[in-house]
C-alpha cells in the first residue's frame, strides 16, 4: 500500500513536470487564495497585538469620557467645571486624578515650515494623565499654567517635520496666530507623535476655543484615573451617576456622553477588526472556490488524456479504489503546491510590511501555516473525488479503444 501511494505521487509529479505551463494556471487560484487568506490572519492578528500594546500604555486605570449627541440630537458639551465636579472625593472616592482637555487641529508654523497639527490644551497633569515622558526639555509648570502663558512641549514627529535635525527647545512657533516657546520634546511613544501640548489657559486665550451659552469654555475629553487598577469599574460607575445629576438626565434616558475604559476601547476595536479579518477572508475564499473549480476542470482534461493509459491499467488488474487514489494524489499534489506557494509569498509580503511600517509585526504563525495545508487538502479532495471516481468507473474496453 505505501509502495503503491509513492508510486502514485511519483506519478503525479512526473504528470505535472510535464505539463508546467499548465499546472502553474491551474493552481494559480489556489495560490492567490491562500496567500490572502493567510496573509490577511497574519494582519489581523498583528493589528490586534498594535492595538493592544498602544492602548495599554495609555494606562489600566485610565477612563475617558467623551460627550455624545442625546436621543433628540442635541449635543451637551463637557465643561471644566463638570471635571471639578468629578474630582469630589466624597461623591467619587474611587476616582483619583481627573484632568479636562480641549483639543483642535491647528496650523503650526516654524520658519518655512508649515503642518496641520493636533493641538491640545491640558493641565499640569498631563503627562500623570496620559502616561507620557519628556525626553528633552521640561514640562510647562502649575505657575505657567496659572499665567497662561505661551509655551508648549512637542512630539517627536512634530519636533522632527518643523525643525529636522535641530535643536527645537526655546524655538518660537507659531500656532495659529499665536507665537508659542517649546520649552519640551515626548518621548516617542509610538502613536499620537505629531502633537503640540500647551496649558489649558493659554489654549482658551490664545486659540479659538468654544464656549457654552453661560461662558463656559468647552472641553473635548475628561481624562480620569482611578486610585488604582482594581478600582476602574467602581470609578466608572460613580462616574456614570455624577454626569447623570449633572446634565439632568432623568432614570430611563439615554447617556449623552460616553465613559470608556483603555480596555473596553481595544475590545471594541478588536471585535471590528475580527470582523473586517473574516469578511475580508471570506472574499479571498472565493479565489479558493473558483480555484478548487479549475482544479476539477483540469483533472476531467487529464482524464481524458490519460483514458487509453487507464483502460490499460483496469486491463492488468486495477482496482476501483486504485484509479480513485492515483488521481486523488494528482489533485492533492496540485492543490499542495499552490498552498505552499501561497504561503510563502504571505511570508514574503509579511516580512515588507514589517519593515516598513515602524512597529508594526507581521508574522505568519504555524497555525495559519497548518490552516493552508489542511484547507490545501481539502480542496484537493474535495475537487478531485468527482474526476477521480468518473476514471474508475470507465470501461477498460472502451478506454484501450479510445483515440
């Protein structure tokens, strides 16, 4: 019996050898559909490791809040005065630092420099908040804050598109139609590079910041932090009942705001990138099907080509089963190479990405490698068990007759 399947699979290969030309476009579709579908596992799981890695270091016990349009369509800004509130350790004793921000794209200007930027205005508390470092400079002080006066510390890729190689600290840059001091470069964190961070103050005076009917300045976010980690969902329910008594929603309304964890982010994130991964592989599947397809339509060619060799074949004491095996193999032969080369070109195409995107990996895992032979196979057998049993059935007599 393993005599018999060598000699089958010696078979095969040499039937191949011989017809390149049309191998190569038989298995093309196989090929194509293998590469996306392991390529694209191979993306979505390293979108999901970005994904996690980033938010992660935005802290565990850091909670966002947002504002969002009510059931009516109406949108109640948050406010500095809401994040004071939010601060009372009497109503919110699980929550610990609470920080307003207001945010804007901006242009920037130095020299002949000029980009639109992420500008945001935040308290002495930012870096605490945001869980960011200074690598060059210094953070603006509570005095400056206080003063309202114009300095601001920069990203790495802020710093590096207005100043190049340059020495960016005690520069003046012109926000808008503000004149700003940097006085401080991030520490690249991997995202949210491109960034200027000024005082909370400066950025109402300075910029064209929002307000509220009754004066308000208005804010975008309200970063908060628990008192520690195991704490994040109890803040977040008490954070949840204070913004309800403030903006006066009454048991049984819709929030108009949103309170988010860094974990509940990526969870959302991850399951829309799941179902982009399967939505997405499931289109490249069709080039398996339409591939599966064309193997069954060359294997019926070959048949046909090969009817005298089988009727010669039954003739000599060839079993049903035999003929089934021998183009089996043929079919599996084929649909196996297309996956192995398919695999190799995601494994290319893996490795180019990774280099070129900063921090971002791309690697084709064994199960995806595993995934292409088993689903390799299965094709195979799926789309040759039809071809194969439509040889073993011809008559001997008729096959060694046939021209």
């Amino acid at each position: 019996m393993v005599t018999s399947v060598f000699e089958n699979l010696r078979l095969s290969i040499s039937e191949i050898w011989t017809n390149k030309l049309r191998a190569f476009l038989t298995v093309l579709g196989i090929t194509i559909g293998i590469a996306a579908v392991v390529l694209l596992l191979s993306l979505g799981q390293a979108v999901q490791v970005y994904l996690n890695t980033q938010f992660a270091s935005l802290g565990a016990n850091t909670i966002t809040i947002t504002a969002k349009a009510d059931k009516n369509d109406r949108f109640d800004s948050l406010t500095e005065e809401l994040a004071q509130k939010l601060s009372d350790p009497k109503r919110a004793p699980a929550v610990g630092l609470v920080m307003p921000q207001a945010s804007s794209n901006y242009s920037v200007t130095y020299a002949n420099n000029q980009f639109t930027v992420n500008v945001v205005g935040g308290t002495t508390d930012y870096l605490t908040a945001q869980n960011r470092t200074v690598s060059k400079g210094r953070f603006f002080s509570a005095d400056e804050y206080q003063q309202s006066i114009q300095v601001a510390v920069i990203g790495s890729t802020t710093a590096e598109n207005l100043f190049g190689v340059g020495d960016p600290i005690d520069q003046t840059i012109r926000v808008q139609t503000a004149l700003v001091q940097v006085i401080g470069v991030f520490k690249t964190a991997g995202s949210n590079d491109d960034i200027v961070v000024m005082p909370l103050t400066t950025f109402k005076t300075r910029l064209k910041n929002s307000y509220t009917a009754d004066g308000q300045a208005v804010i975008n976010t309200i970063i908060v932090q628990a008192v520690d980690s195991t704490k994040v969902d109890t803040a977040t329910t008490q954070l949840k009942t204070i913004l309800r008594e403030e903006r006066g929603i009454s048991e049984g309304e819709t929030d108009n705001f949103t309170v988010s964890t860094a974990a509940t982010i990526a969870s959302t994130l991850n399951s829309i990138v799941q179902i982009l991964i399967i939505f997405l592989a499931a289109v490249a599947g069709i080039s398996l099907l339409v591939g599966g397809i064309n193997i069954m339509n060359i294997m019926l060619v070959s048949i046909t080509e090969r009817t005298r060799e089988i009727g010669l074949r039954k003739a000599v004491g060839a079993q049903f089963s035999d003929i089934v095996i021998l183009f089996l193999i043929q079919a599996i032969v084929l649909t196996l190479i297309g996956g192995v080369v398919g695999v190799m070109i995601a494994w290319g195409a893996s490795a180019i990405i990774s280099a070129i995107v900063p921090d971002f990996s791309v690697i084709v895992q064994s199960t995806s490698i595993i995934f292409a032979v088993g689903i390799s196979t299965v094709i195979g057998l799926f789309f040759g068990v039809y071809p194969a049993s439509r040889a073993a059935q011809l008559n001997p007599i008729d096959a060694l007759r046939y021209e």
